[in-house]
C-alpha cells in the first residue's frame, strides 16, 4: 500500500462501526479510495455501487473531506429473493487534507458507481532570483 501523502490523510475500514449514531436502519460502507498525485492534482476514486448521483453529499469543514451516499435500500415488486451476494447500504468516508489544498477548486464526478475527486494544490510562491546592485 502506498504512503499517505502530506496532503491528504487516510486510514482504513471497512464498514462504518456499530455504537455510530445513524438515523437509517440500513448497513454502512466505508468505501475503498485509490489516491493518485498527478501533476498538481491528488485524485480520489472512491466505488460507490448503487448510488444515486443526487444522493451524494460531499462537505468541507476545516480540515476535513466528509463523502456520503445514500442508497435507495428497497425490496423489488413482484420477486421473493432466492440467494444474495450483494447487501445495499449508504457510503461514508472522511479525508483530512491540509492547507496546501485550494478548497474553492474541488471538483467531483461520479458516473458508473464510481466517484471522482479532483483536490488541486495551491499554488507555491514561486522562487524568484534577486539581482544584487552595486552601489
């Protein structure tokens, strides 16, 4: 597994713990990320299967990157449910980023269950050379 950066910190789970205040009675993810740097961008690809794009909540509070998804958890009219490999719930998953990240450029995309997110650095003062005068 690759290291955390500076910009962004992460720990792992699996599913959002039991004792966790939730108002829905439905399991609770926490989805697997793929972080990236590419050029002056970290990107975040997070599987969110079955999702709604108009249930995703993504907030920026302080220092931290709050993504949740809602899942539409329903039974199917006309079918009694013979076996089950696959268990719907909601998505949740908090990042902590640093300063060095321009909070008003965050983009976010989410198409095929997957959500994307596009965390541009800001921009570092650049080195400047300084001529020396004489006299």
């Amino acid at each position: 597994m690759a290291e955390n950066t500076k910009e962004m910190e992460v720990s792992e789970q699996d599913v959002v713990q039991d004792g966790a205040e939730r108002t829905r009675e439905c399991r609770c993810y926490i989805p697997r990320a793929d972080i990236y740097e590419v050029d002056e961008n970290i990107i975040v690809l997070m599987d969110m299967p079955g999702i709604n794009e108009n249930a995703i909540e993504i907030t920026l509070e302080k220092n931290i990157l709050n993504v949740k998804g809602l899942a539409q958890v329903g039974d199917y009219p006309n079918y009694s449910l013979t076996f089950s490999e696959y268990e719907a719930g909601d998505f949740e998953r908090s990042f902590r980023i640093s300063d060095a990240i321009d909070r008003d450029k965050i983009e976010a995309r989410y198409m095929d269950g997957v959500l994307r997110l596009v965390l541009p650095r800001i921009e570092q003062a650049k080195s400047k050379k300084i001529t020396v005068k004489v006299g």
